[in-house]
C-alpha cells in the first residue's frame, strides 16, 4: 500500500483537518469509554507541536440527515477532547459556506458529520465543502476506513493534501505486515457465532494462513462437518459443506484447521451454569458446548507459541463467564508469549484481552471492528483507497 503519511507533512502554519474516530458510547449523559478519543491524540498533537491549526471532524451515533437532536451533538466530546489536550475544543455548527481562521495551536470541532445532508451517499460537492476549509486533510478514522462517504473519500479527492495519520498509517502498516509479507507460519483466529458472517474471511484466509483456527459457533459448525456430536449448541447445519471446502483447501496445502478433541459443556446459557469438560464424542443431545477443553486449549497454544504471524479475530469461548473463559485465556496468554507478530481486532477480542492483562503483549490492536474484518476479507477499502489514488 502507498499514501502520504501526516509525520512526513510540513504542517507548520497550515490548517489540517483530521477525521477522527470519535464514535464514544454514552451511559448517563456521559462518556463510558474514551479509548478511540484516546488513539486519535497523536495525530492532533503532532499537528499542534509542530505549528498547524487543527480541525477535527467525526460521526457519533446514528443520526438523521439534516436532522440536528441534542442526543447527536458532538460538543460533550469536544470538552473531553479539550481536557485530555489541556486546551478549550469549540464546535462549529454552521460551517459551510465559511472560511472559519483556524490559528497555529488551536483545536476546533465540526459538528456531528452524519447530519450533513448527502455524507453517508460520499456527495462531491460536501467532500469539496470539507476541503475548502484545510491545507491539509488527514484521515484517521480506521474504524470507518470501509465506507465510501464524503468525511472519509470525497474530501480526499478535493483536498490540496490528504494523508493518512498516525493511528491509520499504525493500522495499515501492522494489517500489512501480518497479511501481505507475514513471518511464517501465518495463524489466524477466526471465532464467532456464525459462520454465515464470517465465511468469506474463512475462504480469503484459507488461501493465505497456514493454520486456520475456529472457535465459538463457527467451530460447532465445522465439528458437525466432521460428524461429531454438538448436542444443542449454536451451528449452522445449512454451511457444513462449505466448512468442509475450507478444511478441504486447508489440507490440500498442508495446512489444518484444528477442532477440539474436549469441551466445556454445561445444559444452559447462563452466568451460573454448571460447567463440565468431556470428550467431545461424549457431548449429549441436550449439552451446549461454551468452551473448549482444556487438551484442546493446549494444542493450540502448541501452535501459536510456534507461530511467525498471529491474526487474531473472536474468543474461542464464553468467556464473559468464568467457568467457560480458560480456553481463550489459555490462548490469550500463548498469543502474549508468542515471539510472532501478533494482531487482534474486533469487540469481544479485545475485552477479552483486556480481561486477561495481555494488552501490552499484543503486537498490535486494531481499533477497527468492519475495517479490520474487511481487510481480512481481501476487500479494498474506499477511504484508504482514496488516500492511495491521491498518492499517485
């Protein structure tokens, strides 16, 4: 991949707009969790160390177009902002039509881009409004890297410079390194309820991994492939012949996609279940399998602490509940102590890594939940795309 990085920008007396992730979750009327305005700081202090005025624009939530309600403004966000760089964050409302003076070290907001008409369909002349107002644009939204709309493609296309930032150039040179020149052996963790969501990143991986780990239902799904008995666990009885195409192509290249040989199996879905490990030819009709054994947790910690490059994407496990987390802590700690190259992306991955203390183990994690899983999917993703084609 080729695009203009922000670090080799001269910002100095310029005016940069940056698209940011800063999609924040409320509880109460306040912010529960700051971690994506945390990632977005090195970008906007880069600028603001090295002379530029910055701009800085995101979505929150799911607004309607050309429908502003307080639930959708941006300006709680802007006063964390504002705290954690130590400055005030304005957020300016009617900006089209404006050339609003942006001075070296100041940090203003746009408000909530999803309600300007025409950004989720990537409206030219909306990309060319955003332009109008920077020298420089830089996106570094990862998490929205797979939309083609006019914060994160048609601007790019108008603006004098458009560059990735540090965070977006972070994301793209770790997913680079694990998928397009990976350390061998390539191990990819691949878990989920279905495998109806995942099945195309299971057939894309397939043809580039070396061993292809599943967990959750999509694991069922494929034990019901080879015959073995789930009793009334999650699977997809309909995709047990494409789980054998992928164990199929996996295998013809030597590869494995390695299934549980014991379970953790407990008669119901709930916090309090009983938990009992078994064979897996011992799971009855009425068990639920919410875990793997603990045989099976150490086989593939086996394979991971042998791994060049781990992708890791879904717990293998309930881990939520104590009794069914051992598998995927087992394979938390062997991905921490792996000398591979690791990287994780994806909700439930990463509160699992965060429940299981290996964060500052991880070689990299993904900030992106669809940009992430898109990019294991092979897809070409619109706003990188854009930054590319300016590149050129």
């Amino acid at each position: 991949m080729s695009f203009l990085k922000l670090t080799d920008q001269n910002v100095n007396g310029k005016t940069v707009l940056i698209r940011a992730d800063l999609n924040v979750p409320f509880q109460d009327g306040k912010i529960s969790d700051d971690t994506r305005v945390r990632a977005s700081l090195a970008s906007i202090r880069y600028c603001l160390d090295n002379g530029a005025g910055v701009i800085v624009m995101s979505h929150l939530g799911r607004p309607t177009e050309g429908e502003f309600k307080p639930e959708d403004d941006v300006m709680p966000v802007a006063k964390h902002l504002g705290e954690l760089l130590g400055k005030e964050v304005s957020v300016l409302n009617d900006w089209q039509g404006t050339q609003p003076e942006i001075k070296a070290g100041e940090v203003v907001m746009l408000q909530n881009v999803r309600i300007n008409k025409g950004e989720k369909k990537n409206n030219v002349e909306l990309g060319k409004a955003y332009a109008s107002l920077c020298d420089i644009f830089v996106n570094d939204a990862f998490g929205t890297a797979h939309r083609a709309e006019a914060s994160t493609e048609a601007v790019a296309a108008a603006a004098p410079v458009a560059c990735a930032g540090i965070l977006m150039a972070g994301e793209l040179d770790a997913l680079g390194k694990a998928l397009k020149q990976p350390a061998r052996p390539l191990v990819a963790i691949v878990a989920g309820s279905k495998v109806s969501t995942k099945l195309t990143i299971l057939e894309s991986l397939a043809d580039k991994v070396d061993n292809l780990i599943v967990g959750g239902g999509i694991a069922n799904t494929f034990l019901l492939a080879q015959g073995k008995p789930i009793g009334k666990s999650l699977a997809e009885a309909d995709l047990v012949d494409e789980a054998k195409k992928i164990m199929d192509k996996m295998a013809q290249k030597g590869g494995v996609v390695p299934l549980p040989v014991d379970v953790v199996t407990a008669k119901e879905f709930a916090q309090n279940a009983k938990a009992e490990t078994k064979s897996i030819d011992d799971v009855a009709a009425d068990d639920m399998i919410l875990d793997i054994g603990t045989q099976s947790a150490q086989q593939l910690a086996e394979i991971l602490k042998n791994a060049g490059t781990i992708v890791w994407n879904g717990p293998v496990g309930v881990f939520e509940f104590d009794q069914f987390a051992g598998g995927t802590k087992v394979l938390a700690k062997a991905i921490a102590e792996s000398e591979g190259f690791s990287i994780a992306g994806g909700g439930d991955t990463l509160a699992a890594i965060a429940k299981f203390g290996v964060t500052d183990q991880i070689g990299y994690i993904s900030t992106g939940g669809g940009a992430f899983l898109e990019f294991l999917e092979g897809k070409e993703l619109s706003a990188v795309a854009a930054l590319e084609k300016f590149a050129k």
